[in-house]
C-alpha cells in the first residue's frame, strides 16, 4: 500500500535512499540506462486502455488526447535512450599536453557529469508528459541522476501506475533500487522537506508561478543553494500585422480560435494575448474570431481548483478598465466546464493596468487593439518573460516592421512565425524555457534533448592515466563519440 | 575625471545607457566583436611597463607575476575573438520541417543568444585575469552583452587604466558608446544597486564567499531573479596516498611548498588542506615539508584587509582542539607581509569541527593525518564543495584506492593527479567552479571559451523565412559553423 502522507522522517529516508542508489545508478553504463528507459516505455505502453480510462477518470482529459500525450511521453524516453546510445551529449573536451610551454600544459579531459538526486514536481495538465515518467524524469534518469517524484494530487492513480512502470523496469533491468522513488503526499510540507533536503541536487517543477517561485525561494534560501528549473506558464504574446490581417482575416480567426480553445486552454503555451494595430482588418478578425468562439462547445476542466481559479481571474479580468467582452460560447457551461472568452481592450488601457499582464489559465485570451506599431511595441515590451511570442504576418509586414524581429528575442524563448504556438514539437532545436517567469532559468529548456543539461555539471581531470578515465575521455575514444579535441571537432 | 561615488540616479544612469548598448552591440556580427576583444588586448599591451608598475604599486604583487597575468589576460581576450571568428560556440540546432509526420513537422532552428548587461565585480588577487578586462568581461563581451565592471577598490588605478584602453578601443573600433562601463564606486551599497538593477541581466563575482553570498541572496530575492556566477574560493583538499609517500616524500613536499606559498598563497586554488594515512611515508613528508616552510621569504600580501583577516583566521585555526603548529617560516614576517605556517590534525579531531574546514585565505595549509582509508574519505566528504580535489598516488595506490577515484567528481570541478592544483590552464576544457560554495552554479566554468555559456541563453526560431534568420540558422550555413541538424553534427 502507498503512503499518502510522509513525515519528516520519511522524507529523509526517500532521501537517504535516492542518494544511495544515485551511487550505484552512475555507475551504470550508458546502454545499460538506455535499456531501462526503453524497457520504462514498453511498461507504460503495456498499460493499456486501463491507463487511458483511469487517467480520463482522473483530469477530465478526453482518451484521444491521452493517447497521443501518452504516445509522447514514451517517444521521449527513447529519445533520451538513443541519446545515451550515441553519447555525444557529454561534450568531451580534451586538450593534450604541451610540455614545452611555458608554463608546460598538462593533459585536461572534460566532460559533463550527473548532479545527483532530482526532485520532480509533476504537472496537472500534462498527466503523462511533464509528469511521473515526463520530460523531467527521463532527462534527469537519462543524466545519470536519482529521481524523487512528488505526484500531483489532481491524478494520483495514474502517477501510481506509472510510478509501478518504472519500479518494474527497476527490477527487471537490474537498476538499483531506489533510483527513482515516488512520493504520494499532496501536502504543502512535502514538497518543501523534498526541496529543502541537504540530498537535493536540483529541482524539476512544472505548475503555477506561485508554487514554482515559492520552491525557487527555499532553494535560494537553503545553507547550499540548488538549481529550480521551473516552467511557470505564460500568456504567449501573438502579433497580428496589418497586411495579413487585410487579406487573411477569416482564416487567421478560425486557426487562433482553435489554438484558444484547444484542451480548454489548459495548455502553459496557450495564446492568452494578441496585438494588433487597430485597421479593417482587425475588425474583420475580431467579428470571424467572435463568430468562430461562439461556436466553441464548453469541456471539463482538470479539475476544480483549475476550474474555479478560471472563472475568478477570468472575470476579474473582465471588470478592469476599458476591457469590453468580444464574444463567449453560446452554449452554458456545465459542472466543471470551462466558457471560452474573448475580450479586447485598447493599447493605452492595457499599459495602465498591470493586471491585465497576468495569465488567465482557461479558454480566455485578450485582444490588445494599438494605434500605433510604437504602442504595440511598447505593450509587448510590458509582458514578463514568455515561453513563446508569435508574428503573424506576410513577407511585405515583417519588411515593414523589421524593428518586432530585432526585439522577440528578448522577449521568449521561442519566436513562432505564422502558426500557433500550442504544439511543441519535442526535438534538439526545441526551447520549451524563457526569461522569467517563464521558466526560473532561461539558460535551459525543458522539452528537447537539450534538457538533459539542466542536471549535469562539467569536471575536468587533469594528467588523469589514460586508463583510469572514463571511457568517453579516453585516448582511443572507445565510444565513438564527438569531441572537442585540442579545439577541433572530431569523432575518429 | 571618475566618479568614485555613485548616486542611485548615477548608478540607474549606468544601466540605461548599458542597456540601451547593448540592443545596439548584440547587432554588431562577430566579426566586429571579435576586433574589438583584439583591440582592447592591443591596448592593454600598449600600456607597457606603467600598467605593471601602477598595479605592483597597488597589489604588492611583482612584476614578474603581474607580467605573466596581463600575458594571460590579453590571451583571454584573444582566445574569445578565436571562438566568435570560428562560430560554432552558438550551438545552432537544426530540425527541419516533415511535412507528413502527424502532427506534421514545423521547421525549427535553435542558437544561443546574448541575456543583455552583465555586471562583473573584479577581483582583488587577480588585477587582470579576473578584473575589469578579465575572464568574465571577456566572455560577456563575447557572447554579445554589454558588461558594466565594479572596479576593484585595491586597485583603482589599475582598472581605471584597463577601462580606458577598453574605452579607447570601443572608440576607435565603432562599438556603442556604452557597451563597457566602470563603476569605481567602493560602496557595498553601489554593488546591491547594481545586482538588484531591472536591467541587469546575470552577475559575475570573484571573491569572498560572505561577498559572493550576498550578491546570490541579492539577485535571487529580485521580483525577477537572474543569474549569479560567483567564483567563491576553496581549500583544494589534496589526498597524498600511501605507496607514492612511501618512495616520493621529499619531491612531494617540495612541490607542495612551492604550491601553498605561490603568491603567498593567495589564489582560490591554493591547497589549504591535505588528507594522509599516518605512516612512516607521511612522516617523512611532514619533516620533510615542514624544512622545506622554513625557509620560504614572507612577501606582502595583497592589502591589508586580506593580511589582518589571514593572521586572525591563521591563529584561530592554530587555536582549535588537536591542532598543532608543525612549521612556520623562520624569517619575522614585516609590514603586510605573510608568514607561511602549516598544521597538523587527526582525522577525528577535524571531523568534530566544523571550522577547520574554512579557507584561510593565505599561505597557511592544514594536515589531516587519518587512521585509515574509510577516515579519510569521511573527512574529505565533510568538506563543502570544491574548485579542485587532487590525487597524489602511484598505479599501485589508484588500483588499491579505487573508490576514492569514483567519490572524485561529486567533491569538485577539476581533479588534479600527480601535481598541484596551482596553475589554471585557459583552455576549453577547463573546469574553473564546483558544487557550492566554490560557485553559485556548478553547471557553468568561469576559466575557459565554455565560460562564455553563463551569459547566453537558448531561443527557437519556428517556421521563420530563411532570410529573416539569423547567419548562423540559414540554410545555407553561411558562417560555416558546425550544427546539429535533424540530429546530426555537419559543418557543409
């Protein structure tokens, strides 16, 4: 049976035993990790439709999008296993000794090496993917790091049977045993004791800027402070230019109305703000948008913190000065049902109202209707850090407003161009991250091969004998991987 | 004329004009950034024989190694002009589109990008490498951000010569005005101001862990945290093993002699701490090395702040349960000058108290004479993490100690066999930093072209029209730079 609560002295236990087996998990070879990542697929897959329906059950999330959720979920375990097959991911550097320099160089092999235990918080909206077996948990096992899983509450049976996924594929791939480890408790403390634990390394969190940045806070705040990765959502800024608006008016409204709406808008790349400079053309897409969200049929929400936390900021949000409602869903929201919404609202009332900036986590978005590219800019300046901003526009507008190119690097870590920004493609050149809030360190990215490097850190051994390195630093490169040798890349 | 105070609206001035540079210097290509790190190390070179005995007057270092310094400095800026003219340093990542994949494909293309103004606080016991033009300037500037220096107060004269030639070479190279700026405010408040700036993007520090502590605490506090890489130093413990004691105890202890007394042992990778096994080899040492104390000069230290706190930490070290004087130099130390001393301790003894693991900043090196194998592995464990560990043994000694080798990397950034962690190599794959204390974020070196990464961030370009990419993302490669495109490392 599982505990649902844990005291102090449990915690520590997990801890001590994450730290033990993070000893012995290092040591394992890169195809032996590789193996148990793929055999941890292959269990979750064998899980069947009695997965599907528990965690439909669980989140109100229909079985169609938890199969495909759940189809991305295993396809990053075997990236990351392919990743640890190829082995290029640790960045071997080596630079050979000089002796006739002055000084002489000794011999200096790098290369990057697992942090230790990570603590992952898992995500409510994403049950699979950014959850107990997520993007977290296979990048930091795929590290060579131990992982304590706090389950969220919102859909504990199904963090369960994943959690007995992977115990499974402990057992059967001879992985030490407490190098993953699932805690079950819901409480506030819990979570706190995990981040505050001397055995921490770093912290993995998908959720809430208010829960991200109270665990970004003890861990700054700890005698040895730990890196946060947290992903706190965003409100997505999207950028309508005029001569796309002037002749694609109706189809840019259908395509946003379903990016809007898509998972009831429970999704943290969700376009809950768009900006255009006030034309016909803007008119004629608010009037297809107001038209196309009319239409939208209302769904159940996650759950009803989500759903009431919705209406609240939803509303709130319509109170405030010189917000007008666009349109909402005709039909009458249900128990748990969210009403998608949309509102406008003119630039120079947006820029006094710093309310308006924060992120209503539902169906809502917010047209900012500028008079001007100067006021448009500076309302989009105003938002905090973004996981993504979006131009829409035609060849004519991006040579027309060159200045927007210039500047959405600051504002995101991903610059969609013509398309929606729900959907990220899990791939090496995805940056699922972004300047704060964001994420806590924008550094890194969450989504992607790359996100192996938030826990990891370099060591160099210096005039280290060839035989007592690891393999990937030595002489002969047994594992055929890519290095910077005496700076030039080479894989012979 | 300088300012050597700064109002908060001098010093608010400051970043608005750094920030307001650097939308114009991360334009610049890196080409022109990398003339201008050239220059700026010309001009440094051009300062001759005045620069060195301006800054000998100011530090009480000799010119000989103030000579070397700046010749490793000007090496610095050039390496980093290297790593621009090459290119590859950005990591552009390429997917590109697959139309017929389901969901289908979008292109998407990944580089590193400038995080905006970078404050840098120099360091007092590396008057160039690690000051106003110095490792963190140099990468900063590199990687496109505008750098504002807090000049060291023990050597004004040095940094405000240094910011000139910085200056002089933003002039005569056509950079933005403001891309560099100094601040020769002494004031802790000056410093806070700067952390705390909205437009400070990420900190670079070098010195005392309580300096270093705070500015972390500073940064993390803010509404909108950023990154602080601070260099916080370290006691480098160096574990000498029983067979090479056995045969090689005098040559060991002349080499250590040399290592914690260089520079009166004043460099964050001074040795302030060895582990042995008691036996006849380790005595032989200890005599050995205690002769060898003796007769090393007592030279001024760098001011006297650093020589006040090395003489009070010094005797209190000397001063705890178990410690005894085993040598000190012969010679009256004089005005400012340091007196070499090394202790000895048991293992238990250390492992009872907790202030014998602290740096005693100076030429003062501990001894922990342990019982056993397991004893000292508990005491080298104790110690918090590290720049550098080091391993002095023989084959014989790896092959019979072969755990040490694996608890190695968790300890610090760089393991050290068979010599003395003195002496940082610039070259890619040096590690400079460590689990904390010896830096806030042991992902990152601060020696080295990676040190360019702490000032860079990952940004995503999805479904962008090729010519409104930036060079290093085009599909044609035109800067030919290695890219990982669709998971393949090609430089054509």
């Amino acid at each position: 049976m599982m505990n649902t609560s844990h005291s102090p002295a449990q915690i520590d236990t997990v801890m001590q035993q994450a730290a033990a087996a993070f000893v012995a998990y290092q040591k394992t070879s890169p195809v032996q990790k590789a193996v148990f990542l793929e055999t941890i697929a292959a269990n979750i897959e064998a899980l069947g439709d009695a997965l599907i329906s528990k965690t439909s059950e669980e989140t109100n999330l229909p079985p169609a999008r938890l199969t495909g959720e759940r189809g991305r979920t295993t396809m990053q375990l075997r990236m990351f296993a392919q990743l640890l097959r190829e082995g290029s991911w640790v960045e071997a550097t080596v630079d050979t000794a000089i002796p006739d320099k002055t000084p002489p160089r000794p011999d200096i092999r790098k290369m990057l090496v697992p942090m230790g235990t990570v603590v992952v918080f898992g995500a409510s909206n994403f049950p699979f993917a950014y959850s107990t077996a997520g993007g977290d948990t296979a990048s930091a096992l795929a590290a060579g790091c131990s992982v304590v899983v706090k389950a969220h509450p919102a859909h504990l049976q199904t963090s369960i049977m994943v959690a007995d996924a992977i115990a499974a594929a402990i057992a059967s791939t001879g992985m030490p045993e407490h190098c993953f480890q699932h805690v079950t408790d819901a409480s506030f403390e819990a979570g706190k004791a995990l981040v505050q634990h001397p055995h921490t390394a770093a912290v993995g969190f998908t959720g809430s800027y208010t829960g991200g940045r109270a665990l970004y806070d003890y861990a700054a705040a700890r005698k040895s402070p730990i890196p946060v990765f947290a992903e706190m959502g965003s409100i997505n800024p999207v950028i309508l230019l005029p001569d796309t608006l002037s002749t694609n008016a109706e189809s840019l409204a259908k395509q946003y109305a379903g990016s809007i709406t898509l998972g009831m808008g429970q999704f943290c790349t969700n376009p809950g703000i768009l900006l255009g400079i006030a034309s016909e053309g803007l008119q004629a897409f608010l009037q297809a948008l107001a038209k196309e969200i009319g239409t939208i049929a209302p769904a159940k929400m996650l759950h009803a913190g989500i759903h009431k936390a919705y209406f609240e900021k939803m509303k709130t949000a319509l109170q405030q000065k010189g917000v007008k409602l666009l349109s909402q869903t005709t039909t009458a929201p249900g128990e748990l049902e969210a009403q998608p919404v949309i509102a406008t609202v003119d630039g120079a009332a947006f820029l006094l109202d710093p309310l308006l900036r924060e992120e209503v986590f539902g169906p809502y978005s917010l047209v900012v209707i500028c008079d001007n590219e100067a006021e448009l800019t500076a309302v989009w300046r105003s938002l905090t850090g973004q996981l993504t901003t979006t131009l829409m526009g035609t060849d004519a507008d991006f040579a027309a407003h060159a200045s927007l190119l210039e500047i959405a690097p600051a504002i995101a870590g991903r610059i969609v161009f013509n398309g929606v920004p729900t959907g990220v493609e899990v791939c090496a050149s995805m940056v699922h991250g972004g300047p704060f809030p964001a994420s806590t360190d924008s550094r890194f990215t969450a989504v992607g091969i790359h996100a192996v490097k938030r826990w990891v850190r370099p060591v160099c051994y210096q005039n280290c004998p060839d035989a007592l390195l690891p393999e990937a630093l030595q002489a002969a490169n047994p594992l055929g991987i890519w290095r910077l040798v005496n700076n030039e890349w080479v894989r012979a």
